[in-house]
C-alpha cells in the first residue's frame, strides 16, 4: 500500500480529510485575523483622520455591550438549529424543509432584531432620518413625485432627499409608500414587511440549489441558510426585502431553465418581473444578471431568455412612462455619492476592509466553504465546458458568481463601508458553500450563531 501511493501520488482517505479540515480551519483563522486588521487598522484610520465616517470600522456600528428581550429567544433558536437542524434538513419532506427554514429563519431574524427591543430593533428602524419612510407624505402624487426624484437627490437641492431615498431607484420608497396606502403605514408594518420577506430569501436558494445542483446540497446547505449572521442585517433592513426579490428571480429562472416546474414559462416571465422591480430597488442589484447568466450556462439553454425579458422590461417601462430615467437617476446619485461620505472614505482601506464586514455577515463556516469552492473552481469550469459537471461543481459555480457580483461591486468603488448591509443580496449565495464542508458539522454551526450573538450583543449596528 506504502509503495503505491507513493507512485500514485494518493493518499488514504483519512489523510484527505484531515488536510481539508485543516485548510478550512486555516481558512477561517485568515478570515479572523482580516477582520482583526479590519478593526485596529481602522480605528486607527478613524481616530486620526475622522474619514472612516464609521464608530466601528469596518462596520457601521457603535460600541454598545447589552441585552435585551430577543437575548434568550435567540440563544435558544440557535441552540435548536445547531443541535436537530442537519438531521431535521435531512429528514423532512422537500416542502416541509422549505416551510421550516422559512419559520426558522424568520425567529432567528426576529429574536435578533429583539435584543434590541421591539422599537429601537425593528418599528424604529425605517424611520429614521436617512430612511424611506421620512418621505411619505411628500409621495401624495405619486406621479409627480417619479418625475421629479432625480431632481431632489443631490446635497445642494434645499429639498435633497434623505441618503437612502436618494442611494435607491425610487422603486424602493415606493414600496413603502403603497404599503402605507393599503392601511400598513408606519414603521413597525415595514420592518415586518423586510423581515418576513427577507426570511423568504432562505427557501429561494434552497429551490435553487436543489434545481442546479441536487437535493443533498440543498439540505446540506439549510441549517446555514437559516442561520446566518448577515440575519443580524436583514431585521429590519430593508436590503434584505431586496435580497429576497433577487433570490426569488434566480430561483424562478432556475426552475424554467432546468423545467422543474409545471409552468417553466410563467417562471421565466415571473423572473424577469422580479429582476426588472430588483434594477429598480436598488441600482448595485443590477449585478444579480451574473447569477442569472450563471443559471442559463449551467443548464446549456437559453430557451427561458425571451420571457425573461419580456418579463424584465415591465417595471423599467412603467417607471419610464412614468418620469423617471434610470439612467440618468444614477449619474446623479453618483454626483451625490461623493459630496457626502463617498468623497471622505478612503477606497485604499475600505477596498479590502469590505471584505471584513462581509466576513462578519457571512460567517466563517462560509469563509471556509469559500475555501472548498474556489480550490474547486478550475475542475467545476473544466466540467461546465465538456457538460461532466457534477452537482458540487454546479454548487461551486452557481456561489463563485455571487462572489465575482460582489468583487464587482467592491471594486467599483461604490460600496465603501455598510456593505455587512447592502451586500446581503451577495451574501446570501456565498451561504451554500459550507454545504461542502465534511461531517456532521454543528461545530461550523455553532460558530455561524456565536459571530451573530456577540455582534448583536456587543455593537449596536446602524444604518
């Protein structure tokens, strides 16, 4: 046996898993130590020069140790996930994983946001003077409102709107506004409304894997889905009603392109629908086109596309009818970009430090699975081009493009700080790649719970 795998070059299985385990732990210590340098560096950047515009570099957050009504709910919700969520995954009905990692997802999001009370946690947290229900009442005439946004969203407009109306597409205030006229008014309704769609968001990826890549992974990857520590981000933000709509659109296209569903073409149309309202939530959304591209390349067809796009271009054509340009909605804000925080951070620590906060968010049993995904891009790209591909390479594609969308992002130089916030729609298709790490892994799990426990607990996080 000795001679033989010297000569093979192959090593007993116990060895193999051994060095695996030992690179993801690797994995994870670098990604401790990036936010470790993340967090001294940029202290250090703050204290001296004030650019950071952050209290707690690399996240938009304050030094604020406490507790509060959500601490025990979510102390127990993770225990429960950690300690019955891979054998429940496992072991329930395709659609009863689905409703569960919904219910769980939603309890681990809501106790969260509970550690800092009902208000400060979740009715408070839209209505604060940078949020989108500040500017309800100034949405009377819808119609006149749309033509003149662009109008109002630079600084030196005496009626400048407030910085997330103006960062956003006005598909994003709107919807709080039609919330308000059918009687859901008010701050508390629209926390709920992020909170339970965001939750959403876990069933989409899990529909989504197990289209592209198969049922096993999905149910790998749920227990991490659910409890993520981007969670502490999406109660009550409203990226994460953001990153829902995204995910459903991939997961309607993946359900048309593999046709695992009844109706492939009410689901391609349906995809292009929620890509065209996602370019008008949020402009940086318009990267999520990687992972529908990524959907179409790992099936080899194109035949959803001109749905798709009929689909797509609905809300585009009903906001430009209405008065407002997209386009041009963007070329200001990025004017507006820089005359506020945008012009101060610097890019050269805020480019890598992005990466920190999204460390945070997503955890590091993600930053390990990354590990496991990026040593396996080159065979997962050589299987996509000969059609060998197996269903982990599908897996490692489908995230290695959430990935690339986020990079891009990074690198645009438009995303500097609160991306542990924004990216969540990014995020969200890093979480699947701890499906392949080995084992049991309630250890990775655990780890998931303690990062968002102790950022909850420690920091009071602002946006």
């Amino acid at each position: 046996m000795k001679t033989e795998e010297r000569t093979t070059g192959h090593r007993p299985p116990q060895q193999q898993r051994a060095d695996g385990h030992r690179g993801d732990l690797i994995a994870a210590a670098a990604g401790v130590l990036l936010v470790t340098a993340a967090v001294l560096i940029g202290r250090a950047i703050q204290d001296a020069h004030g650019t950071l515009v952050v209290h707690w570099p690399p996240l938009l957050a304050s030094w604020y140790p406490h507790t509060g009504p959500g601490t025990a709910a979510a102390v127990v919700v993770a225990a429960a996930v950690v300690a019955y969520g891979p054998v429940l995954a496992g072991r329930l009905p395709w659609r009863g994983l689905l409703a569960t990692a919904w219910a769980a997802s939603l309890a681990w999001i809501f106790s969260l946001a509970m550690i800092d009370g009902w208000g400060r946690g979740i009715a408070d947290r839209l209505t604060t003077k940078h949020e989108y229900l500040r500017v309800i009442g100034r949405f009377d005439d819808i119609g006149a409102a749309l033509r003149g946004f662009t109008g109002h969203i630079l600084l030196s407009h005496p009626g400048n709107w407030p910085a997330h109306v103006a960062g956003h597409p006005p598909g994003a205030t709107l919807t709080f506004v039609l919330l308000d006229r059918i009687g859901l008014g008010g701050g508390a309704w629209a926390g709920v409304w992020c909170i339970v769609l965001g939750g959403s968001a876990v069933a989409a990826v899990l529909i989504t894997v197990r289209a592209l890549a198969d049922e096993r992974l999905a149910r790998r990857a749920a227990p991490f889905l659910v409890l993520a520590p981007m969670a502490v981000w999406t109660g009550a933000s409203a990226d994460g009603y953001f990153a829902a709509v995204a995910a459903w659109s991939v997961a309607l296209l993946a359900l048309a392109a593999t046709r695992t569903t009844r109706l492939p073409a009410a689901a391609a149309l349906g995809s292009g629908l929620l890509y065209g309202l996602t370019c008008y939530l949020s402009y940086g959304l318009t990267l999520v086109a990687l992972l529908l591209v990524t959907v179409l390349l790992l099936n080899r067809t194109a035949r959803p596309v001109p749905l798709f796009l009929l689909g797509a271009l609905v809300v585009p054509v009903s906001f430009t009818l209405a008065g407002f340009n997209w386009w041009e909605g963007y070329r200001v804000l990025v004017e507006r970009y820089y005359q506020g925080a945008g012009g101060i951070r610097p890019y050269s620590y805020w480019v890598w430090a992005n990466l920190a906060a999204t460390t945070v968010a997503a955890g590091l049993a993600t930053v390990a699975g990354l590990r496991r995904a990026v040593a396996g891009a080159p065979s997962a790209v050589r299987a996509l081009r000969t059609g060998t591909g197996s269903a982990p390479h599908r897996l490692i594609l489908l995230t290695l493009a959430g990935l690339l969308a986020l990079l891009v992002a990074d690198l645009s130089g438009m995303s500097k700080a609160e991306t542990e916030r924004i990216w969540q729609p990014f995020v969200l298709w890093l979480l699947p790649t701890a499906a392949l790490l080995p084992g049991t892994r309630r250890g990775w799990l655990a780890a998931q719970a303690v990062v968002a426990l102790l950022v909850n607990h420690l920091l009071w996080t602002g946006w």
